[in-house]
C-alpha cells in the first residue's frame, strides 16, 4: 500500500540523528539522490512497503509508527524501546508480546506486498492477562 502525503522535512534531521544523510537513504534505496530530495520535499514518489522496511530500520523505528508519522507529517517521538529477549530452555528466543505482534504486523505487509493475489490471514489467540 504505498503512501503519499505532503511533506517529510523532518526526515532530515530524524536520519541525521541516527548517523544517516540523505545520500544514504538514497543509496539504501537504491536510487539517485534527486529521488530522496523528491520524496523529502514533496511526498514523490510513493512510499512503497520495501522502501519503508529500509526506512523504518534506518530510523530504529517501526514500519507502522513510520507509515503514522508520514502520514501525520510529524518526526518519530520516541526511540524504540530495547527489545526483552530471553532465552527459554527449550533454546527459543521469548520476546515481550508488544514486539512479537509489531514484528508479526510488518512481516504480514511485506508478505502482501510480496505477494498481492495471496490472501493472508493471521489469528491470534491473546490470554486475557497479556
């Protein structure tokens, strides 16, 4: 589902304050640098799912907070939040449910996009105490 809105000017600064410069994004993305000023200064061209995947992990955010803040032309509010892994005795990695169903949501979208005449269904069963 690819997103277009407005302006991303923030975009800046949020790269610059992991390390990035517009330049990389554009070589992350596998384009010229024109194309990264576009999309910055003018919401062009879409965003498509694998350009934000890439995006969102440049920025150490999620790929749903990423689609909220562009579409709200707003700059990611939070850092994410270190990840509580634990490994189980059976060798399994537990991870905090919150985390679990963010990664479950992107790995869902990029499945879609992956695969558009597939209909993908996703079930979960929460305890009420979750």
């Amino acid at each position: 589902m690819p997103v277009r809105k407005g302006t991303h000017r923030w975009l800046v600064s949020a790269l610059a304050d992991q390390g990035y410069r517009q330049r990389d994004l554009a070589k992350a993305w596998g384009v010229n640098d024109a194309v990264v000023s576009r999309f910055v200064g003018k919401g062009e061209p879409a965003l498509s799912l694998e350009r934000a995947d890439t995006l969102s992990r440049m920025l150490k955010i999620s790929v749903d907070e990423l689609l909220t803040r562009i579409g709200e032309k707003l700059p990611p509010t939070r850092k994410p939040a270190p990840r509580s892994e634990a490994m189980s005795p059976s060798g399994i990695t537990a991870r905090n449910p919150e985390t679990v169903l963010a990664e479950l949501r992107e790995a869902v979208a990029r499945a879609r996009a992956a695969l558009p005449s597939a209909t993908i269904e996703v079930t979960i069963k929460l305890d009420e105490k979750l």
